[in-house]
C-alpha cells in the first residue's frame, strides 16, 4: 500500500539554523506531494506542495523539490524562526482513491532563540 | 476566505453518553473526511464521504458513525463514548482535483470521562 515515511522527530534547532526534515514515499501511482504545518491548538494547513516530478513547492521561506528517482520530498529552510516551531506533516494524494491522502507521523520542530 | 468550521473546540463527555461532533465546508468540496489525531500515532482516518449520503470507512471505524445529508456538512457520531476516544478529532474537505490539498478545521479536542 502507498505509505509515508518522515524523519523521526522532535527536532530542536537554534535560531537561525537551517532545517531540513526527510521525508520518502511509497506509491502505487504517481502522487502529487504536500506538506503542512499544525501550529499548537490548530489544525493542518498547508505548506506547500508539488504535483509532478522536479517541481519544487515553496512557502515562507521554506522548500522541498519533488524527486521521482529517490521518492522523497524533503523540506528545507535555510533560517528558521521561533515562530517556526510546529508540527510539520509530509503527505501524498493519488488520483484514484476519492480524495483521501496518505500522512506521515508528523515531525515536531522545536526552535529556541 | 475558504473555511472548514467544527462545532467545538473543546468537550467533555461521560462514558456512554452519545457525541455528535459537527463539520461544515463552504467551499463546495466534494469529499471530506475525518480524522482523529493522537500523540505519536499522527493522523488516522475514521470515515470519509465522496457525496451527500455517500460513505466510506476509513482504518479506525470502530465505535464511530457518519452523517452526511448535506454536501456541506459532515457529522461524526460516537455512539456511546469511552474514555479510549479521548482524542483531538479533525475533519477536512478537499476537491476531486487530486493535485488539491486538503482544508483542515481547526479540530475538537474531545475528553471522555
């Protein structure tokens, strides 16, 4: 089945820091790729996404680049905030499964000053 | 401003009561879903709905029913409450477009006594 593998978490980084949290996929199609963040008391919103090979989505600084050949997704920034902390979910949707996406377990991001 | 509302933000049950948790969409999404959230068990899927009065179970439909008479409005039913549903409960609405991302509400964390 399609699956979703993320970094383990929690990460804890120092301000300024660059991030990068891993994420590879399992699909029996060809998905398209999300990321979204739950800041806390919240629910998901997206981050940003990627529908076909070599895209790149980026948001708030923030990047990851669809690559078919080594199925990962992995989510960059190069200077993280203390307003970055959250949780980060990595997730793929096919086409032919009425909508339904597949997540990661979530990796939660620390950032201190 | 697309939104996806949930009834409450916060509730508190007693074992056995019935739960009606409510969901609404205004953005004309075809399929939406719910979810319950739990610390290191990330998302997991309850049931989804791909049509008024159209349902699916998801991978944890134990315990739970769905309602879905208006393509707005999406309602998850626990029958009778116990403390092992003590949960944050998502829902989300998407297009059939599947290079669409998901709309999240912003959840209920639910407490069963």
């Amino acid at each position: 089945g399609d699956s979703v593998t993320q970094m383990e978490g929690p990460v804890t980084l120092s301000e300024e820091a660059f991030l990068t949290i891993n994420c590879t996929y399992t699909a029996t199609g060809y998905p398209s790729l999300f990321w979204y963040v739950q800041y806390p008391g919240e629910g998901l919103q997206l981050l940003l996404k990627a529908t076909k090979a070599d895209d790149k989505g980026s948001n708030k600084g923030f990047e990851a680049t669809y690559r078919k050949e080594t199925t990962s997704f992995h989510l960059e920034k190069g200077s993280v905030q203390v307003s970055d902390s959250a949780v980060y979910f990595c997730a793929l949707r096919l086409n032919t499964n009425a909508g339904k996406s597949t997540f990661g377990d979530g990796t939660t991001l620390t950032v201190k000053p | 401003d697309v939104k996806v509302t949930q009834s409450s933000r916060y509730l508190v049950k007693r074992t056995g009561e019935k739960v009606f948790l409510e969901c609404v969409q205004d953005m004309d999404h075809e399929n939406m879903f719910w979810y319950r959230q739990d610390p290191g068990l990330g998302l997991r899927l309850i049931y989804f709905s791909y049509d008024v009065k159209m349902k699916e179970k998801g991978d944890i439909p134990e315990g739970y029913s769905v309602s879905r008479e208006k393509k707005e409005r999406f309602s998850l039913i626990l029958e009778s409450a116990s403390t092992n549903q003590t949960s944050m409960y998502l829902c989300a609405s998407v297009r059939l477009a599947f290079s669409d991302e998901q709309f999240f509400g912003p959840g209920t964390r639910l407490t069963v006594l």
